[in-house]
C-alpha cells in the first residue's frame, strides 16, 4: 500500500497528534500544541505538500493555523466520508495510526478540495458566532426552566440569569456589528446577504462565520455543504426518496429560518412553496426547496456581487 511523498494524513486528538507523512514512510506523534505545530509545519514550508484531517472541532485549530501561517495546502474532510472511504480501501483495523496512514492514502487518491485561507477577522467572527450561540442556547434552558419553577426563590434567580444572559448576549452582537462594520469586505458581503428575503442579521452572521465558501462554489457544491441537497435513493427499477443529509447543520438551520420569512414576505418563494405543497410536497419538504433556492440564490449574489436576483 504505497502513498507517493507529498502527501499526509493527520489522526486528531485533544492532545495528540499522529502524522503520516508519505515521505518518511511512516506515522510519529506529536503534542496538539503550538510549539511542535510549528516545528512540523516548518518542515513542510516550501514544499510541494497536502495534508488531510477529519474536521474535529476545535481540537483542528492550532493546525490549521499553523499550516495556514507556513502557506501549506491542506483539506478538512468529514469523518463519516472518512471512514467510508477507509472500508472501501480496506482498512480494517482502526487505530490513530492507521487512521493517519488512510487520511494520506485520501489525500492521494481522493484530492478533497482544499480550504481557503481565512482572514483572522473571519476567525474571529467564527468565535464571536459561536459564543453567541452558546449564550443563546442556555438562555432557552433557562428559559425552559422557569416555566416549570414553582418557588419564589427559584423563580427570581431564574429571571435574574436570564436578564443577565440577554445582557451578554447584546453584548456580543454589539461586538459583532463592530467587527462587520470594521471589515470592508465582511461589510460589503453582510450588505449583500441582507437584500435578500428573510436574511436577517443573525442570519448573515451565520452565513459569513460559518459557510466562508459562499460566492466561490457552484450551486450543488453549496447546498450540499450545507446539507441542503438532495440525495438519491435508487436501486435497480426502484426510485427512492430524496433526502437531505450531512453538511453544516447550523448554516442550515440559519437558511431553514430564513426561508419561512422568505415564504412569509416575498411573493417568489411564497409562490414555490404553494406550488410545491399543491402538488402533494410535504409542507417541511417544500419549505426545505426554497431554503436551498434561496441559498443558490445568496451565493450568486455574493459570486457575482450584484443584488437579489430569484433562482
């Protein structure tokens, strides 16, 4: 099972990293930390080298900094495509080097796209976003919570904490609004987004953290990035369901949103979704048909910098 030089696999852990680097022939383990990222990464500088990873969270981001900061090409693939592609090749045993080794052979024989270079005002927009989230979501719990407190006392601290939720974050949208505003071309984008129906300002913070390929793939590419594409299901003479699956769940969700007020306020989607729900579509699956034409629709508009032009 040979891997031409030039290629590496990289297995992540929280504190671990295991490299297979196809020059050398063999995996070696590192520390997940700055200072021997560097190291191996100065390596590579100036090479001609591609590095593949499953995208694991947080625990990918000094790496990815690092090879962003030596210029070294590299591409985050999904886990389940990972592994998928590790049975069809053969690989039967799973350990964190073998599973570097198969990330190498991916890389080889797959060539995953690579991931664009991102500013570190996007970086840091990705952060806010996603802190934004966490103080939203357990203001919900709380939220839940004081609708099945009975005492007074539980009662109080739960207003007083969701006050003080609500307080962080406006705080962190203030932050937000500042860093779009600072940015001329997260400005110039987060106008665009917001022409087009039911893209909101949460909406296009969404969109600009979380989906920076926007504007630079073709229309599948991007629904099915956000897993809004349909998949077929068929066998022989039987035609399946299609069905979503995959991609990011919360650029989903974000467009999902936005395509009820589409539906709500703006007559074309209003249209496409009556029509489809005429025909027998299932209401959910109709609104998931605007969402996907609504961001084919986003991506034009962020590709060719123009204005809200209905797909």
């Amino acid at each position: 099972m040979i891997i031409s030089p030039g290629y590496v696999g990289i297995d992540i852990s929280k504190r671990t990293l295991d490299v297979f680097d196809a020059a050398m022939g063999r995996a070696e383990r590192i520390e997940n930390a700055s200072a021997p990222l560097a190291a191996l990464t100065e390596r590579w500088r100036g090479k001609d080298v591609f590095v593949v990873f499953e995208a694991t969270g947080r625990y990918d981001q000094m790496l990815q900094a690092a090879l962003h900061g030596a210029g070294i090409v590299f591409a985050r693939v999904n886990p389940g495509r990972a592994r998928d592609f590790a049975r069809a090749a053969g690989f039967l045993a799973k350990t964190d080097k073998v599973d570097a080794k198969m990330l190498a052979m991916m890389a080889e024989r797959l060539k995953p796209r690579a991931e664009l270079a991102q500013s570190s005002e996007r970086e840091r927009l990705r952060m806010l976003h996603r802190r934004r989230d966490q103080l939203v979501h357990a203001r919900k719990q709380e939220r839940t919570r004081l609708s099945e407190a009975a005492g007074e006392e539980e009662l109080a601290d739960l207003a007083a904490h969701i006050d003080f939720l609500s307080g962080r974050i406006a705080d962190f949208d203030r932050r937000i609004r500042q860093l779009i505003a600072m940015v001329q071309s997260l400005k110039l984008a987060a106008a665009t987004l917001r022409q087009a129906p039911g893209i909101g300002p949460v909406a296009a913070t969404t969109l600009l953290a979380l989906l920076p390929e926007l504007g630079s793939r073709s229309p599948k590419a991007i629904a099915a990035l956000a897993g809004l594409a349909p998949l077929n299901r068929d066998s022989g003479t039987v035609r399946g369901k299609r069905t979503i699956a995959g991609g990011r769940k919360r650029v989903r969700n974000a467009v999902y949103m936005a395509s009820l007020a589409a539906i709500r306020t703006d007559p074309h989607f209003k249209a496409i979704y009556d029509r489809l729900v005429a025909a027998g579509k299932a209401k959910k699956l109709a609104i998931i048909a605007v969402a996907r034409k609504l961001l084919i629709a986003l991506n034009a508009m962020i590709r060719d910098r123009t204005g809200f032009n209905p797909v």
